[in-house]
C-alpha cells in the first residue's frame, strides 16, 4: 500500500496568525537584518539602515586604500579589466552580537587561465583537524583562542598584472580611468591561494613548521612550552599553555596583519563550542539547524526519532522532482552538519548525496525526514569526551550489496582517539564485491588509508598513540583473511586488491579484532536501523542532548 502524500501547496510551511508569517517568525526568533542582494538596493534602504551599511562599505573602501589594494591607471591597450561588485553579509560574532559586512568581489568569471592566473587550489583545515586539536587541548589543558583576520586577501601581493573596472559609489570623475591590483581581492580564482601563501611564510618565519597531513596545522616547540595554530581561510584556532604565550603571539601576529582577537573560543565556522565543567569541548550547530528549518519551511514540522526511514533504500523510484536547485540547496547544508557535528546524519545525507543529479519525490521526502529528525533533536551535540588510558581504536563495517541497481556495497568507519570520536566515513564502494566477506574487506582497507593520515595528523600535534591501532570488525571470513589465517580459492582475488590491510598488521599498525554486530557503532553508517538501536549508536559516538 503506497504511503500518501498531500499535494496541499502551504505542505510544511508555518501558518499564518494573527498576522504574522513565517518571515515574521523568524525575525522574532533571531535578530533580523536584511542582507542586501546590490548596491542599488542599499541606497533604497531607510535611515538608520542604510547608513549603517554605507558605513561598512566605507570601512571595505578604506581597508582597500590603507593597504595599497590598487592604484589607478590607465587601461594598456590589448587590455580588459575584470567586473567587480559589493557582496553584503550579515555575520553573527557570538550569542546577541551581529556585524554587517561588506566585501567588494572581483567578477573572476571573466579571467583567463595562463593571461590572468595558473593555479588555484589552496588548503584548508580539515573537519577531523579541529577535533584532533581540541582533544590535544582538553588532554593537556591547553588554551584555546580565536583570532580573525580582517580582509585577509588584501594582505596578500598578487601573482599577475590584473586590471579591474571602477568601484561602485566610489567612482573617479575620469570613467576612463581603472584599477591596477596590487594585492589579491576577494572573487580573484588565485586570491585563496594567494593568501594561503601570505600567511604561512608569515607564520613560518615566525617559528613555526607546517604539518605534513594537514597544510593548515602549524605548530611549535620551544622547551616544555607547545603553540599549536589551525588556519581555515581567515579564522586561525591558536592552542597554548600560558597567557604569556598568547600576548606574545597577539604581538607578533599584529605586527604582520590586521588581526582580531576574538577570545576564548566559542563561535567557529557556524560551530558553537564550549567547554564544559570536565575541561571537555562540545560542538553544536544548533542556531544552523534551526535557519535550515525556517528557510525550508519546516520550522513546525513533525518530529521523527530516526533520520532515515529503515526502508528508503528498497523504495521503487517515482516522478522526478521539479525543483533540482532546491534538492541539492537542502543536501549540501545538510552535509555540513554531518561532516562537523552531526554524525549521526551522515548515512543519511549520503544517500541523499547519490541522487543529487536527479532525484525523485521519495528522495525529497527523505530529504526533509532528516529535517524533521534534527527538529527533534536541534540542541543535540558531539562530546569530545576524552577516556584517560585509552587509545586510538577503529570500527569498520560493510552493508552487502544494498544497491538495487549497480549492486554495490556500504562502507562505513569511525575512529576514536582517545575515547573522542575524531574521524567517521559512509561512501560507495567503487566495485562490486562478490560476497560479504569481501565487501568487509574492502571496507577495512579503505579504513587503513584514512587511520595512515590521522596517525600521521596526530604525531604533527605530538599526540602519543600506542600501535598497533585495534581494528574491531564483525565479519569472522575477513579477519581471517587480514591475519593470514584463512586464504582459499574464492578469496584469492581479495588479497590482490586490498594488500594495504595485510601490510598495515604486518608493519604493526592495526590489530584486527572481533567484535558482536550489536557493538559495532560503524553498523550506524552502513544501513538505516530501528530506533533503539539507532539510539545506542548515537549514544556512543558521543551525540548527546544539552543538558
């Protein structure tokens, strides 16, 4: 019998009372200030408002100019100059607080590749970086502090002569004239890279050494004192043992950039972390989680104990669904919330993932099941809750050939160091296994590759790890195989392409364990389950409600 489905068009939408609609709602809930989409829409705003972001514009224009963005030239023949554009943004500091910002952007669409730039790609810091950090913290009662620095790309010189046309509402009476770039601006394709250059030899020169698993994890020790900085983009975490360190480092900083500091952390790339009476960091996403419901319309959605239906996989697909943009608008903030704090959706919102280039109206559905599973469970948070005497230990697992259609199997992994849940995976795998046995397998050996670089992420935050890492897994044939213990005729093809986990017990590095199907917390990323088991897993990655 097929589930109905209203076709009602307000379906999830927040009803209006008493005058009051949902955008109403939301500006009761959360300050509310409106983000212009251009220039001419300030000027259309009222007083005090538009004053308050001509004055952020001011503040952009005479950061530019005290920096010595630009100069004004004339266009060389055979020349074109890039567009350029105000982008205005409204970003939350801490709890009450609120900064309008205005950023002028680059039009870098229109640059070409060898003329106006080569390469691109710069690093950030890694999710699974941050939380290794704060356990480093929490373990040896370091500091942490956050700075940020203002118009970080327009620290950083440019690699190519790029002109640029005039700013708007700043305008020079010659329209003949342009702009020169002397230093990378925001919407630039190299500026990222640009910067990311900038701020390392500075950081460099100032001590410290770059780590090897992660470009933006620097550290530095002098005696028994340890500095520890994780970069992403323009928000620098700065771990240390004594505030003498942190004024010294506030100094030398100051002397290379225009910095913030912005205290004890607290508010990180949309994350709010605290500490709590056990010296322990918590992450919540709370406030993200609640802007995801309002702009969806599922503010006063009906709660559901479990994100994902225990038979979405076995659904027959149906009508195509209208609105792609809106699909993967929804996914891709939602695979934000997996990746950083909120492991116990991230099944889900892979297999929402794999529909992205066209999904149906059942994957929707699921799609805003998960909404209605984080409305009723919105104050939840990842405890980075460290256990004394333990270690690194690993759960892997596999769910057989749970596709219908290319009839490939589940990988699903998690990595605790030191009893804080760090590193967790759900993906595809990329062939088709022909037995159980050798999906679990496989699911070890990509394990192995990813625990290889968290090693390595953990000795550059000189965080001591006993080897070999104990591996739990539930399958009996694929232990057997990684010990030596068990290679037959079905199974010799199995060895050739997974050796990386045979190598890594032979160089000591994990030790393959048996663990019951029922303790296996990897079990959450590989299939959907009931309810009380689902629970029980939650509980133990350390997803807990705020109490």
């Amino acid at each position: 019998q097929p589930i109905r489905v209203s076709s009602r068009s307000t379906k999830g939408q927040a009803p209006a009372r008493y005058g009051f609609d949902a955008k109403v709602t939301a500006s009761i809930n959360h300050v509310y200030i409106p983000e212009p989409k251009n220039f001419q829409e300030v000027l259309s705003f009222k007083s005090p408002e538009k004053e308050a972001w001509l004055e952020a514009m001011q503040s952009e224009f005479d950061s530019l100019q005290q920096k010595d963005v630009f100069s004004v030239v004339k266009l060389p023949a055979g020349k074109k100059p890039v567009g350029c554009r105000w982008v205005f943004k409204v970003k939350q500091l801490s709890e009450g607080k609120y900064q309008r910002k205005a950023r002028l952007v680059a039009k870098g669409f229109s640059q070409t590749q060898g003329s106006d730039y080569d390469e691109i790609f710069a690093p950030t810091a890694r999710a699974e970086s941050l939380r290794a950090a704060l356990c480093k913290a929490s373990a040896q009662a370091l500091k942490v502090h956050h700075f940020d620095f203002e118009t970080a790309y327009l620290h950083a010189p440019l690699d190519h002569v790029i002109y640029m046309d005039q700013i708007e509402g700043f305008e020079q009476k010659d329209k003949n004239l342009v702009l020169k770039l002397n230093k990378s601006i925001y919407g630039l394709r190299q500026s990222a890279l640009c910067w990311y250059k900038c701020v390392s030899e500075a950081l460099m020169s100032m001590g410290f050494n770059t780590g090897i698993a992660d470009k933006c994890v620097f550290h530095k020790k002098q005696g028994d004192l340890e500095e520890y900085l994780v970069l992403f983009v323009d928000d620098l975490l700065y771990l240390a043992n004594t505030e003498q360190q942190l004024e010294q480092f506030k100094a030398e900083l100051s002397k290379k950039f225009t910095v913030k500091y912005l205290g004890p952390i607290s508010h990180y790339l949309g994350l709010d972390i605290t500490r709590n009476s056990e010296g322990f960091f918590e992450m919540c996403q709370q406030k993200k989680i609640e802007k995801l419901l309002e702009q969806f319309g599922m503010a006063e959605c009906k709660p559901v104990s479990t994100p994902v239906s225990t038979g979405y996989m076995k659904e027959p697909k149906d009508k195509e669904f209208e609105d792609k943009t809106k699909y993967q608008s929804l996914v891709g903030s939602l695979l934000y919330l997996a990746c950083w704090s909120r492991p116990d959706i991230f099944l889900a919102v892979h297999l929402l993932c794999q529909q992205s280039a066209k999904p149906h109206n059942k994957d929707w559905v699921a799609a805003k099941r998960v909404l209605r599973y984080l409305k009723a469970t919105a104050d939840y948070r990842l405890v980075l809750k460290i256990k004394q005497g333990s270690n690194v230990c690993v759960f892997t697992d596999s769910s057989w050939c749970d596709e219908n259609i290319t009839a490939k199997s589940t990988t699903g992994y998690v990595v605790y160091v030191f009893g804080a849940l760090i590193m967790w995976k759900s993906v595809k795998q990329t062939l088709v296994a022909t037995s159980s046995c050798e999906a679990e397998f496989a699911a070890m050996s990509s394990c192995v590759l990813s625990l290889e670089w968290l090693l390595q992420l953990l000795r550059d935050l000189n965080m001591e790890c006993k080897l070999p890492v104990s591996l739990f897994c539930d399958n009996v044939a694929a232990e057997g195989i990684a010990t030596e213990q068990s290679i037959k005729t079905r199974s010799r093809h199995i060895l050739i392409r997974y050796q990386t986990v045979r190598q890594a017990v032979q160089n000591n590095l994990i030790n393959v364990m048996h663990c019951n199907t029922n303790v296996n917390v990897a079990d959450l990323f590989t299939k959907s389950l009931c309810m009380e088991k689902f629970v029980k897993f939650r509980e133990d990655l350390g997803v807990t409600c705020c109490k």
